[in-house]
C-alpha cells in the first residue's frame, strides 16, 4: 500500500509532527525565559553571577545535545527519581523539555548577550546617571534594544531547536524521526518517499519560518 494512501500511517504522521511542534512551542519559551535571565547573568556588575553565567553557558553549550537528553533521562528519572507524569510519554516529553531547554538557553543567551553589547554604552551611562538600578537600565533601556538586534538569530536558535526536537525520540516520545523509522520498518519498499515527505515537511515549515525571521529583522532593526 502507497504511504499516502495508508490512513495508520498518516495519522502517525501527523502525530509525529505535532509532538515536535509541542517540544518546539514548550522548549522555546522556558529557554527563552531562562536565556534572558542568563544574559543577565553574563552582564551583571555582580562577579558570582557572571561566573554562574559564564559556567552555565561553557558547559552546555558544549556538550552534545544526546549527552544532555540521556543525562535527564537516566540520571534525573531513572536513578534521582525526578517524575512530571505517571504517564510515561508525558513524562518523557517533559524531560525531553528540560534537556532542549537548558541546552538552547545557553544558545539564547549569547544572542542575546550580543544584541546586549550592540547597545551604546552612553546610554547606558546616561540612564545611571538618571538614577537608575542595574535592572531597571536593563529593563528598560538595554534589554529592548538587545532583543530587537537578534531577532535573526534567535530566528536561526528557533530552527535548530525544532530539528534538534529529533533527538528526544531516543527516550521514548513519538516525534517526528521515531514515526519515520517505524514507517520505513513497516513500508521497506517505500523509503525514498518516506524520506522526502519528512524532509519536506521540515523543509516546507522551517525555510518560510527562516525568510520571516529575516523579514522581522529588517523591519525591527534597531535605527542609529
């Protein structure tokens, strides 16, 4: 039977692509949330915060995304016990969440910390000379300048992390490359199409995603 024409298998399909779309959604707002705090980490006058940025960032930033994911799985499931869910695809859909999340904010947060240091540094003098604290210089004054400067690559933070949603399959979520495996298995004769139609879903959503981020850019471009 035709993969296209095979409802099981479309189905899986489509359930495939939406648990990545909920491991991209779910990741991509804790890492960004926690990105941001780490930039300000990285810039703070404090110099135990900068280090815990500086720390944080060096050792996730470099250690492979698989690393990560296991860690969460067998260390902080398996041996400390950390549970979400009882159900066991929730609960490894959340620990998948964690691992992409700590992983990408490192990602995020040196986006960030650059769009950070594109702010002039008179503004900054100025608003301290206003009477402002550190947070809210960051608040207000530096921090909506940073964002706007990396909205490309954050944009391009966004796109690796909706591939790199892939790698959770290796715990047990049901996402898109896991789905692709068990299509294969099942249709041996058809893989050049299976391949295509998962490429090509990826290639269809994440190429427009890359030409809006880029469009974003341009249009929110900090003007100086």
């Amino acid at each position: 039977m035709d993969i296209l024409s095979d409802p099981a298998g479309m189905s899986a399909y489509v359930d495939g692509f939406m648990w990545v779309l909920r491991l991209t959604v779910t990741s991509a707002i804790a890492s960004f949330i926690l990105g941001v705090i780490l930039a300000g980490f990285r810039v703070s006058p404090i110099p135990v915060l900068r280090g815990i940025g500086f720390l944080w960032v060096s050792a996730f930033r470099n250690t492979p995304l698989t690393l990560i994911i296991f860690f969460c799985y067998f260390a902080l499931y398996s041996t400390f016990g950390l549970k979400f869910s009882s159900n066991i695809t929730i609960n490894n859909f959340w620990l998948g969440v964690v691992g992409l999340s700590v992983y990408t904010a490192s990602f995020v947060c040196e986006a960030i910390r650059s769009g950070i240091n594109s702010v002039p540094v008179g503004q900054v003098e100025a608003a301290r000379a206003l009477g402002l604290t550190f947070m809210q210089v960051l608040r207000l004054v530096i921090l909506p300048q940073a964002i706007r400067s990396t909205i490309g690559p954050m944009g391009s933070v966004l796109i690796a992390l909706a591939k790199n949603t892939t790698i959770v399959g290796t715990i047990g979520v049901i996402e898109a490359s896991s789905v692709m495996k068990g299509l294969i298995n099942d249709h041996g004769d058809q893989v050049i199409p299976i391949f295509v139609l998962f490429a090509g879903t990826f290639a269809v959503v994440l190429i427009p995603t890359g030409y809006f981020f880029g469009w974003l850019s341009n249009r929110y471009e900090v003007r100086r």
